[in-house]
C-alpha cells in the first residue's frame, strides 16, 4: 500500500533545509530494515544527501584544499 505526506516549509533557511533533508534521509535508511520504502522528492535532495553522506577521507580533503 502506497501513501503520501506532503510537508509545505515557510521561511526556511539554507541551512535548515539540508537539515531537513538529511533527517528524512537517515529516518528513510533506519525504516528500510523494517521494509519501509521512503522515496524523497524535494529541490536539490540528492544532492544535498549526497554531500550529507560523504566521508572525510583523504580524497575529498585534498580536493576541498585544492578548490
């Protein structure tokens, strides 16, 4: 069964909203061992998880030095 939540935000900031996003994400990766499939579609979603999930190893050091 499929259903659907829709969250409207007023007056967020930047900041709050990569934040908002990444809680959903990690609530989506806590609920998929319980067969919880959560998709997110939001303005620059995948991006803002992917750079809210990138490790601090040597690569990504060195590239953010060097930009």
């Amino acid at each position: 069964m499929s259903k659907k939540i829709t969250l409207t935000t007023n007056n967020i900031g930047h900041r709050q909203w990569a934040t908002l996003i990444l809680e959903l994400n990690n609530m989506s990766k806590a609920w998929k061992r319980f067969g919880v499939n959560i998709k997110i579609t939001a303005p620059r979603s995948q991006n803002i998880i992917k750079w809210g999930n990138k490790t601090n190893d040597e690569r990504d050091i060195q590239s953010e030095v060097h930009s």
